[in-house]
C-alpha cells in the first residue's frame, strides 16, 4: 500500500494535495489535525490525524541548573518577533536570560536542555514539533492558551503553562524564577 505522510499542512497544502493527486495513495497521514480534515474534505480519500512526537534520547536534559531562562527555536515573523523581543527585553529587566532564533537540531537539543523554559507559538491550533521536544528536554513549556487542540492532548501535563498575552509569560516565568530546577524531569 502507498501512504503519504503530510507535515506542514498549515502551510503548504495545495502543494500536498497536488502530490496526493499525482501519486493517489491508499492512505494519507497528517500532522496537523486541521490538515487531515481540509485533505479528507477535498481528496475523499482516507486521511487520519496523526501527532507528531520526539526522539526520547536526542533531548535529555543537559544541565540541572538551567542558566537559560526562556528559549525558543523557529522561523521568526513580524508577530512572533514582536512577542520575542518583548519578553526579552522584560526578562532582561529581571536578569532572566532569554535565547531565541533558527538552530539546527544539534544546536536546539543542547538549548533546550539548559532552557528552563521554551516558549511555543506554533502556526496555527495544532500541536507541533517544538511540543514534544521541549517536554522530553525537561524544559516547561510555554503553550498559547488559544491552542484548544494542545490543551486536550496536554490536558494533564504538570511542565505546561498556558499562556494568552506576552505579560502572562513574564509573569509566568518571573514565578519561576526562583526555582534553578524548574521543569527537570529524570529521562530513564
């Protein structure tokens, strides 16, 4: 049987649906809950929501002491950069640090293994990559409170913090910041 794994479905997905035409597999894969429903809609064929996850072993913690206060690892837009130097520079205020930018995944693992935070601001309501990776590297994230398709798979997770404004994550930090283990979990 042919199957096509679809990621990114938010952005590319008359892309995706020309392939899913030219090739017609038995089964199509999406990782954006959204995605599955508008390929299933428009193709008639059998499309499943399937989350993404993370590699266990690629993000263990690195550090007990987690000198980074916040990180976050992504392409970055007007609206996210706009979020971003905002928190940083409140956070500097309170001598938290804070990294954010593009890494490559060597790079991301070893930040968010030091991050006592990662701060998640995903494309659209879906759950993404930067969720389990953050969760698996021991770091709390930082999860928008729009994302109602993250709150019911994350629903009890003790490491995630919603969030609705930017003050709400200074807040939500500067709380924390007290504690130089917040969020480390034991990786067996």
């Amino acid at each position: 049987k042919d199957v096509q794994i679809c990621i990114d479905t938010h952005t590319v997905l008359e892309r995706l649906l020309q392939i899913s035409r030219a090739i017609l597999p038995d089964s199509i894969f999406c990782v954006q809950e959204r995605g599955a429903k508008e390929m299933a809609d428009v193709l008639h064929r059998n499309t499943v929501y399937l989350p993404l996850a993370a590699d266990k072993g690629m993000f263990m913690p690195v550090s007990t002491k987690r000198p980074i206060g916040v990180s976050f690892v992504g392409g970055i837009d007007d609206k996210r950069q706009e979020i971003l130097s905002f928190v940083q520079k409140e956070l500097a205020n309170r001598d938290i640090s804070m990294v954010y930018g593009e890494l490559d995944h060597q790079n991301m693992k070893y930040l968010y293994g030091m991050s006592k935070f990662v701060l998640n601001m995903a494309n659209s309501d879906d759950i993404n990559m930067r969720v389990w990776e953050s969760l698996i590297a021991g770091a709390k994230l930082l999860q928008p409170a729009t994302a109602s398709v993250a709150k019911d798979i994350l629903k009890n997770q003790e490491n995630v913090v919603y969030w609705k404004t930017p003050c709400d994550i200074i807040d939500i930090v500067r709380a924390n910041a007290l504690s130089a283990t917040t969020g480390i979990t034991q990786n067996e």
